[in-house]
C-alpha cells in the first residue's frame, strides 16, 4: 500500500456488539435472534491545513423499533429494520457548540457512498474525471476539503440500500415508498441523536437528487414530529415537484421548458456555441424557456408557419439538435432522447447524469443510449473504494452485499400523491414557516441532465412563502454534473460553499 493510500490515522480500537446465538430446543420451533445493533468503532486523524483532527468513526447496522399498538393493545417495541449508517464525530468538541450532519444521496434506491466517499468524508475517492478516469483498482486518499472541519457526520442508508436491509421475516416493501421512507431515516436521526446527547446540537440534513425531496419532507417531519428543528437543510441537485421533469407523459410542456437551459448548457460544453460563453448561452436560454417557449408549446397547432418556423430555428440553435429532429420532435425534445441524439454522428451517447461525459454508442440507430456514460464512469471506483474502506480501515466485516444503487426498491410507491403531482414543497413551505432559523442552501450543476437547474429554480420560485423566509434560500452553481464534486474545481468550491453555509447557519462558533 503505498504512502498516499494508507489509512491516515491508526486503528486504535475495533468494537462489536458480541453476535447473539440462537438456541434450539428439542421438540419446538427455532425463532429468529432477537436483532441487536453490529456498530463497529475505530479511531482516526485527519490532518486539515496545520490542524489535526482526531475523530471516531462508528460503522455499522442500527435495529429500528416500532411500538405496535392493536386494538387498544400495546403490544411491545418490535424490531422491523436495520439500517446501515457511518458516523463521524470530532473527539474532545464541545457537543453545545459542534453541528451535526446527517447526509443520505437519492434514487430512491441509491446508498450514501457517492456523498460519503466524493465529498464530505474524511476519505475520498480518486476516480479522474472526463478525459483522464483511473484505471482500476482506483484509490483512497485524506480529504482535507472534508466537512467533518465544521460539523460531525452521520451517513444514512436507506431500506434495501447499502447493508440496511428488514429484520428475518420482514418486509422490506413496506419501507420501499415515500413516507415509509421518510419515517425510517427520521427514526434513525432521532435514534442516533439521543444516544449519542446530541438534542443540544446544531444539525443540518444533506440531500442529494431523490434525497432532496426526502430532505425537505424531512425537515417538515423532523420538526412536526419530534419536535427537531434543524438549523440548515442542503439540497444537492435539487428535485422537489416530480412534475417538473417528468416526461412520462410527453404533454407534459412545463418538463420540456425547464430542460431547456440545461439542453443549452451540453451543447456548449460539446462545442456547438462557438465561441460564445457559457453564461451568454444560458441567459439567452433561460430567458427564451421563461417567457417565449411555454407561449409556443401552448399554442399547439394554432401556430402560424412562421412562428412555427422561428421556434424550430431557435430551438435547435439552442440544443445543438439539427432543425429537422425539432420539427419531427414536436418542438418538444426529450431528455433521454436528447442524450441519445445531440453528438449521434460521431456515434457517442452524452451522459445523464454529468453531460461533459461521453461514450460509444451501442447502436447509432437507436431511440434512447443503452447506458449513462457518466454513471459508467463512477461506478466502479466508489464500489472499490468502500468496499476496502468499510473492511480495511473502518474494521467492519459483512458477507452482505452493499447496495450502492439497489433495484431492490422498486416498485416504490407514492400512494400518498394519487391523484396530485409528487410534490414536497408544501413540506418545505411548512418546515421554513414553522422554524424562522432554517436556512436552505441548493446546489446546481449546469450539466446536470437528471435534475436541471432551471426546473430547481423555478421550484423555489414558486414557493408560497414572505420575503423574509425565502431570504433563508442560498444558490450555488457549478459548472459540473448532478455529482458536481467528480469535477475537482467544483468539488474543491463546493467544499467550502458547505462549510461556509454550516458555519453561518449553526448560529455558534465551530
């Protein structure tokens, strides 16, 4: 192992709760080991600029219980989930004083390892970027952009995802939808939160893609329910309201103009604005998707020839697409087909994901990309990362598969939204009314395909709030992908825009 790979503190101590064993008795029916809690702790240093940090690091399954109440019966504390969690904690820090951040990424389906190893842990991937990727097997080095410098760290992986999984004999579907979910991460907040003495904190919850609509709902249950108020939420590729990128159904033209910006944003990266700056493409395309592009999409075949015309030119000067695929398109392009189309004739898909990214196409006659290029990329160094990581350095051993992105999950249900768009910002409006502190911070990246700014923008835009309470939202933009940190400049910026955002909303000195 070579110098810049080692482990930067030494492994002080391994712990475990010691393995129950299940007993049989003759003649009667084996039940399952009451579950207990398989957390794991070691000690490490982190050396920030002329500081060093000393901190413990907890790893491991966290048992979460249920009160079951039937009939008027109360019917015990039962065991239902266990959750697999990383946490960071500063050793000697005044606990009134140091925050506390829960993180979690997306999906639904995704782990926490893209947040934990990419930005805010103490250790970090090295996977390359566009035009330079590692070869495998990859690396591990310190992060010293880590934000364990202001806050302790909690990283939560959801039902199915990573090592979490139901107890012996449970249903894991149950877990698998939108308040479920919701309930099972609070769960764990609060457990992790008591147990630890940490009520007195400031705390902070970080969300990335899917993990933003969690977060917000979150918050609101944190706040309503537990009585947790939290000082700042963080919004990574935002996604409140599903209906703003949802082309399921192809009518849907708010989806079609909100993509726009980000469809201009591509070509230009791809170079087919010339020499024009990125900011001048996006003020023309923004400005173009917020007033003149509903207009035409609303006016469907009332369109005279010439305004149908100059919608097509405009359009396909914008996205880089030739005027014949916007006119056969309807003037509505799709996303996944747009990825799929813009650099056809070179025979390479642009990544979802991250669009600076490119692949060879399967097929160059094909209707959508076979794969996301930019998740191609990423994929194998965070599973080799963590899977060393967790063993070799944080000392816990599991024959369980981790489930960095699990389709385990899936069918995930919304029956709390039959009927109405999938649509958290009502939760977030309560949340910011509830709590005058709460303080917002949304991060975007222009080359996001999954979950574009323009469409995050107008989100927040559109929430029902006074002058006073959005004055509590912050916007920070990179010229990166949906994980903005895999770009080096952007990650090195977004590191400290986070520490920042964490020092200014604790209220306190860190």
């Amino acid at each position: 192992m070579s110098e810049e790979s080692a482990p930067s503190g030494e492994n002080v101590s391994a712990t475990t709760e010691p393995a129950d064993v299940e007993v049989k008795v003759a003649g009667a029916e084996a039940k399952p080991a009451e579950p207990v809690d398989d957390l794991v702790t070691t000690h490490h240093t982190l050396k920030v600029g002329r500081r060093r940090l000393r901190y413990t690091a907890t790893t491991g399954r966290v048992v979460l219980r249920e009160e079951e109440h039937k009939d008027g019966t109360f019917g015990g504390h039962k065991a239902r989930a266990e959750l697999s969690m990383t946490s960071y904690v500063l050793d000697d820090a005044d606990a009134r004083t140091r925050p506390v951040t829960f993180a979690f990424n997306g999906g639904p389906g995704s782990s926490s390892v893209w947040l934990h190893l990419g930005l805010l842990g103490p250790r970090r991937v090295v996977s390359g970027d566009v035009g330079a990727l590692q070869p495998p097997p990859y690396d591990l080095v310190d992060n010293p952009e880590s934000l364990l410098a202001v806050s302790d760290l909690v990283f939560i992986d959801p039902m199915s995802t990573g090592y979490s999984r139901a107890v012996e004999g449970g249903k894991p579907a149950d877990y698998h939808g939108y308040q479920k979910d919701i309930e099972s991460v609070a769960e764990l907040i609060r457990l992790w939160t008591s147990r630890n003495g940490r009520w007195m904190s400031p705390k902070f919850v970080a969300g990335e893609s899917y993990g933003t609509l969690r977060g917000a709902a979150l918050a609101e249950h944190l706040q309503s329910r537990y009585g947790m108020y939290l000082n700042g939420l963080i919004l990574i590729s935002s996604v409140l309201d599903l209906s703003s990128v949802d082309f399921e159904n192809q009518r849907n033209d708010r989806a079609h103009a909100l993509y726009l910006p980000t469809y201009a944003a591509v070509a230009h990266f791809h170079g087919k604005h010339g020499r024009r700056s990125l900011r001048s493409v996006l003020d023309e395309a923004e400005a173009y998707a917020a007033r003149d592009y509903p207009w035409v999409l609303s006016r469907g075949n009332r369109l005279t020839k010439g305004e149908r015309a100059e919608a097509v030119s405009t359009l396909a000067r914008l996205s880089g697409l030739t005027e014949d695929y916007v006119d056969r398109a309807d003037l509505r392009i799709e996303h996944w087909r747009y990825f799929t189309e813009l650099l056809r004739d070179e025979r390479l898909s642009v990544g979802r994901l991250d669009a600076r990214f490119t692949g060879p196409a399967a097929a160059a006659i094909a209707e959508n990309m076979d794969a996301d290029p930019s998740h191609d990329a990423i994929t194998g160094p965070y599973a080799a990362a963590w899977n060393h990581y967790v063993r070799d350095e944080l000392g816990y051993g599991s024959d369980l598969h981790y489930e960095q992105i699990s389709r385990l999950v899936h069918p995930w249900s919304f029956k709390d939204f039959e009927g109405r768009p999938i649509d958290v910002s009502p939760k977030l409006e309560r949340a910011m009314r509830q709590n005058p502190h709460l303080k917002v911070h949304i991060a975007y990246g222009y080359y996001d395909g999954a979950t574009p700014h323009f469409a995050a923008e107008d989100v927040v835009a559109h929430l029902q709030l006074p002058a006073e309470r959005l004055a509590n939202v912050e916007h920070a933009y990179y010229e990166a992908g949906h994980m903005m940190y895999v770009h080096e400049p952007s990650r090195l910026q977004q590191s400290r825009d986070l520490a920042e955002f964490v020092v200014r909303s604790a209220g306190r000195d860190t």
